[in-house]
C-alpha cells in the first residue's frame, strides 16, 4: 500500500513539476515576444531600417497607411523611404498577447504623431492595432500587422 501511495505521490510531484517549467517556459516566451514587438515599435519610430530588415518577415503582409494592403516587406520598406512610415512618437500598449506555437499575436493599442510625408502629419492620432508574429527558428518576425485609426480619437 505505501508503494502505491509513494507512487501516486511521485507521479503527481512530476506532473506538478511539468506543469510549472511549462507556464515558466510560456512566461518567457511572452516576454520574449513583448520585447521583440517593442524593438519592431523603436525601430518603425526611429526608421531603423536594417533592424526592420531583421524585424520584418520577407512575406510581411500589412494594412498600410496608404489605405491599401501591402505583401512582402519591400513594398513595406518602400514606405519608410518615402516617408509615408514616419513619426516623431510612437506609444504602443499591449492588451492581448497570445503564442500558439510559432504564431504570436499581441493587440492593443497605439499613439502616433506622424510626420513630413506621413498621412496624419502633425497630428496625435489614436488607433487599435493587432501584430501577427511568427517564430523563424530562434527569432520571432513580424508577419501581418493591422492598425486603423480611432474615429473621433483626440487628436
């Protein structure tokens, strides 16, 4: 009887065990992935190209300012050097984050303050924003963004 009870202690101490590196491990994959989305946030407002050449997936599909989807990350990069992805603030407050596997999606919201060529220049604008990450063997890359404006957001 106690080998029994010794047995269903040990399996039950495993199991508890297993359970606790799983949510640690979901831990730092979350944060992990909050910390890449805010390098992607620093490098947009900076126009860091090279990191958003690392940052973005070659196929990144993306709701553009232009009002008009953009695929592939050189249509996007076309953008930041013309300006239209250009901003003098950029704030982002994630709500949701979510990773299923080598998926990760963060929403939340945004404040921009466009500039020069920019839709919005000179404005504060407010908008909503969802950023689909995927995992490229050890990194994470964006891989499709939406991000619309707040109608009637203080500006």
């Amino acid at each position: 009887m106690n080998s029994r009870i010794a047995a269903v202690l040990g399996v039950s101490l495993l199991l508890a065990t297993w359970d606790g590196l799983q949510a640690q491990s979901a831990q730092r994959n979350e944060a992990t992935l909050r910390a890449v989305d805010d390098r992607e946030r620093i490098a947009a407002l900076k126009r860091d190209v090279p990191a958003l050449e690392r940052l973005w997936a070659a196929e990144l599909t993306v709701n553009a300012p232009t009002n008009k989807v953009l695929a592939g990350r050189d249509a996007v990069m076309a953008l930041v050097h013309g300006g239209v992805i250009n901003f003098s603030r950029f704030d982002r407050t994630i709500e949701f984050i979510r990773i299923d596997g080598d998926l990760g999606i963060i929403m939340g919201r945004e404040t921009i303050r466009p500039v020069g060529n920019a839709p919005g220049a000179g404005r504060t604008l407010q908008r909503r924003f969802t950023n689909i990450w995927k995992r490229e063997g050890d990194t994470w890359r964006l891989y499709i963004r939406h991000a619309n404006l707040l109608p009637g957001a203080p500006t």
